[in-house]
C-alpha cells in the first residue's frame, strides 16, 4: 500500500510503459478544463451584457414616460390656446362647417340614368 502511495506521488504512472494511454486521458482532462473555463468566462460575459442592457431599458422607459407626459401638457388645449394668444393668433367665434364634396359620376353612371 505504501509502495502505491509513493508511485502516484512520483508520478510513475506517467513514465511506466503504457504512459501514452495515461498523458492521453491527462490531456484529454486538460482539454475539457479548458472548454469549461472558455464556456464559464462566456456565460459572465453574457450576464454582464444582460445586467447592462436591462438597466439601458429601465433608462429609456423612464425617458419615455417623461417625454409622454410632457407631450401631453403641451397637446392640451390650453396650452394650444395660450401659445396662439401669445402669437396673436385667437380662436374663431364662428363654428366650424362641414364640407361635402359631391362625388362625379363617371361615364357608365351616365348612360345608365
């Protein structure tokens, strides 16, 4: 037992005869750290570009919340009325008339009246 014990501590196992079928799996556990730590260093990076984008939205909805309110105080009537006052511009006392427009018959509605 004490003899195995010294043999993996001196790494015996990878200068013995079939050392190739030993440095081929060693290499092989190599590999696969490799890929996992490319993998984990491409997650973070995911979760960073995630957090960031996240608050960029939160940001821009809170812009566009602002910006609908103040377009709706300035489409109030009011505030229309107040800025033609301002630009000498009033309000009519006649009310509005609605314009009909008769539509042309054409050439074929003609012949058949």
């Amino acid at each position: 037992m004490k003899n195995k014990f010294y043999s993996i501590l001196k790494a015996r196992f990878l200068v013995n005869e079939d050392a190739t079928k030993n440095w081929g799996f060693i290499v092989f556990l190599i590999f696969l750290a490799i890929i996992m730590i490319a993998n984990t260093h491409s997650y973070e990076g995911k979760v960073y570009k995630i957090a960031e984008l996240t608050n960029e939205v939160k940001e821009l909805r809170s812009e566009f919340v602002d910006r609908r309110s103040e377009l709706m105080k300035i489409k109030m009537e009011s505030t229309v009325a107040q800025e033609m006052i301002e630009k000498e511009i009033f309000p009519s006392s006649v009310p509005p008339k609605k314009i009909k427009v008769a539509k042309e018959k054409s050439a074929w509605d003609k012949l058949w009246q």
